[in-house]
C-alpha cells in the first residue's frame, strides 16, 4: 500500500472513531474541545512571544533565567493543551484535512518550532546567566524563529477554519 492511501484510511479510520463521531455530533463537544485550543495557543504563543522578546533584547531589566523560569511552565502547559486538542479536533475532519496543504505546513511549523525549543533548552539552559551580559547571534536567530513559527502554526489553523 502506498503512503497516500495508507495515510486516507487512516484518516478515515481516525475520522470513524466514536470519539470522532461524538464531536461531530455533540452540540457542546466541538466547540469546547476548540476553545480549549484557543486557550492553549494563548498559553503557548503569550508566554513564548514575551520570552523570545526578552531573548531580543527587549525589557533588559528582568534577569532572562527568571523570565524563562516563569513564562516557560505556561507556554508547555498551553502546547499540551494545543496537541491534546489538536488531536481531537483533526479526528473529527480528519479525512478532508489530511491532504490540507495549510494543515502540513502548519504541522510542519510546529515540528520546527518543537525543534527549535528543544535545541534551544539543550543549548542554553544552563548558560541563561551569561546571556544577560553577552547574548550570542546564534541563540538570538532561535529566538526569532520562535517569534515566527509559532504565530505562523497558529494563523494556519485558525485559517484552516475557512479553507
């Protein structure tokens, strides 16, 4: 079986899924299954937005470790809540949206941005001190594409909405 027709039948099977089936179906379950993934892209694109500012240069007067130590907690908090949600609200379309050109470039921001987060943390979690005195290029590029790819992840699935 090619990789097109295994991912349509198992777009399809996701699609079937009785939980699927439930938020189709259910007057309250779609929508509150999508304002929980609005929340967590608050949560997410709030608190990682104001990070990578800080990574930027802006608001030099608060330390970057504790920015990082506060703002960090929320922003996971609201990329699990994005990927529990996600997950539901692609099951219950999965099919059409399977093969949505902005839905793969949307998955395919947040792997990058997935990456880059992780790069970051293994990078410069221990060296978020020396930041303050002397910030490197290389960690500031991570910031702005931080600042890029998780608005561009969220403008794509608010978009999908109408495609």
């Amino acid at each position: 079986m090619e990789l097109a027709s295994y991912a349509a039948a198992l777009a399809a099977s996701v699609e079937a899924s009785a939980l699927a089936m439930w938020l189709r179906g259910s007057a309250w379950g779609y929508p509150l299954v999508n304002l929980i993934h609005l929340l967590g892209l608050t949560l997410l694109i709030g608190p990682i937005g104001l990070l990578d500012l800080r990574l930027l240069g802006f608001g030099r007067r608060f330390s970057i470790a504790d920015v990082s130590s506060v703002l960090t907690p929320y922003a996971v908090a609201g990329l699990v809540m994005l990927i529990g949600s996600g997950v539901l609200l692609f099951s219950a379309d999965a099919s059409p949206l399977h093969r949505n050109p902005l839905l793969q470039v949307k998955l395919g921001c947040i792997l990058l941005g997935l990456a880059n987060a992780l790069a970051f943390r293994r990078i410069w979690a221990h060296r978020l001190a020396d930041w303050d005195r002397r910030p490197p290029l290389s960690g500031r590029v991570q910031a702005f594409l931080s600042l890029m790819l998780w608005p561009i992840a969220g403008t794509l699935g608010r978009l999908l909405a109408y495609k």
